[in-house]
C-alpha cells in the first residue's frame, strides 16, 4: 500500500470503525520526541475507557516505568515488546529468555565494547533491569526506559525471571548492534527496536502474538482493534490490527506494512487520529 510522504492530518476511514480494543506504541508514537506525553491524551484515554474500550499500551519499556508514565491499573499494558503482559495490575503471561541465551547476549557485547563499538547491555528482568556499563552517557539512555534500574558488577551473577536483553548503540543500531547479535537469531527472536536499541528475546515473543492474546480474553476482533506504531518491533501488533497506523515518522517498512498512516508523533499523532476516527473531540 502506498502513502503519501508526509501526513498533515489524521487519514479519513470512510467509516466509524467499531473498535474495542486500542493498541499504543509508546517511544515515537504515543510520545514525542522528548518522551512527551501531550496534554489532550488523557481526557481522550478518560472518553475511551468509558465507552468500554481497552486501551493498552504495548511497549519495549518496563511495565513498572509504563505503569509511572500513564498511572492506572485499568488498562492492559504488554510490557518489553510482549515478553510481559500485565491486566487490571495482574501478571497475564510472562516470556522469558533462557539464562544462557541472556549470558550469550552479554558475552557479545562485552566483546563488541572491546573491540571498540559504544555499546552497553540492559538484562530486563521480572524485578528489576540491570546494568554493568555505568557512565553518565550510558545511564541517562536507560534511565527513561526503566524506572526500576540496578548498577551491578556483573551481569552474569543477576538472579532473576530474564524477559528480554536490551543493547544500546550509540551509533545505528542497523549497522552496529544489531549486525554484531545476528548470530543469536537461532537461539532468540533479535530486533532492531528503534534508531539505537537492539532487544533480543525469547523467539516467541512479540508485541502482535502478544495483542492477539488479549483479542483472546477480552473476545475483541481484529476489526475491533486499532494499533499504532514506528518500529520493527511493532510490525506484529499492526498486523494484528485491522486498523493498524504507522506514524508519519515510522521506518519506511512500517509505513508499507500499515495500513494507513496518522500525522507525526510529534504532532500529537496518536490522539488526533483516535479522535476523528471515533468521533471524539480532542484538545
């Protein structure tokens, strides 16, 4: 499907769709550039919520910095790209990563970092993130991502439920990290997640195998779900949506995949478009 290069407002369906369930990246869709989100959101999340729609948002960020940032338990959040799913404050599932596959990940970039790429590692668990690499520069990457971070000395020696192993590049991520962790791809699912971030998972998880399970529990339709997204590791989500959105600033293979694309995330995106497609009026 082709789109037009730049989207200024939110793309006329044709119809009102009858949408149950709203699916919302979060870093370069529901956010703007300075991991904003814009004020007109919350009465439109309020209007949503009382018409019985399920709002979740699905991320590759930490349910407990999700659950900081938006400050509810009404909603259905997918956690770490899907490897956590968490309903009206409950675990729903949980997909971990086997402690070897978490070790071999560090074993890369340790070596990688050695040999001169600027990398550092995030081992995502059930109880906490973890790092090793704890420079200022390094930290201040993670820090937005992940309200509940530790400094250890060792990622190696964490115990905990591993879900997913992120890698900051503070180059591009399509050209450095993600090359150097291909090898992986026969033991884990690798995703290239944004401009400088490598998430490697259990093969399974998924942010669409992760929607299409709550379309389960909650008996919503693909043609009842709508989903917004930027990155490869939102391709899934949006197939698993009937009205699926990339972002005007989504990667030109997540613009293909949509099936329409709403204004920028920093053009308030995400809440524009929920708006006029549902016939809400928004800020």
């Amino acid at each position: 499907m082709s789109h037009p290069d730049t989207v200024l407002d939110p793309p006329d369906l044709g119809v009102v769709p009858d949408v149950r369930l709203v699916a919302l990246d979060m870093d370069g869709s529901l956010l703007d550039d300075d991991k904003r989100i814009h004020p007109s959101f919350w009465p439109l999340l309020d209007t949503l919520l009382a018409r019985g729609v399920t709002v979740c948002p699905a991320s590759g960020r930490q349910y407990a910095t999700l659950r900081a940032q938006l400050g509810r338990d009404d909603l259905v959040y997918v956690a770490e790209n899907g490897a956590y799913v968490v309903r009206d404050g409950a675990e729903l599932s949980a997909d971990t990563l086997t402690t070897a596959t978490a070790h071999d990940v560090v074993d890369v970039v340790r070596a990688e970092a050695a040999a001169g790429l600027d990398v550092g590692t995030v081992l995502c668990g059930k109880r906490s993130a973890y790092v090793e690499r704890s420079d200022d520069a390094f930290l201040a990457q993670c820090e937005p991502y992940y309200a509940l971070l530790e400094v250890v000395d060792d990622l190696r020696a964490v115990e905990d439920d591993v879900l997913k192993v992120a890698v900051y590049d503070f180059g591009r991520a399509e050209s450095g990290a993600g090359p150097a962790l291909s090898d992986l791809r026969h033991e884990a699912r690798v995703v290239v997640s944004g401009e400088h971030w490598v998430d490697v998972m259990s093969r399974t998880v998924d942010k669409g195998t992760a929607l299409r399970a709550v379309q389960r529990a909650l008996g919503v339709t693909p043609e009842q779900t709508m989903a917004f997204g930027d990155y490869f590791n939102d391709l899934g989500m949006l197939d698993a949506a009937g009205w699926s959105f990339a972002m005007d600033n989504a990667h030109p293979e997540v613009r293909a995949r949509a099936r329409f694309v709403a204004p920028s995330n920093n053009r308030n995106g995400v809440v524009r478009t929920i708006g006029a497609a549902l016939g809400i009026p928004v800020g």
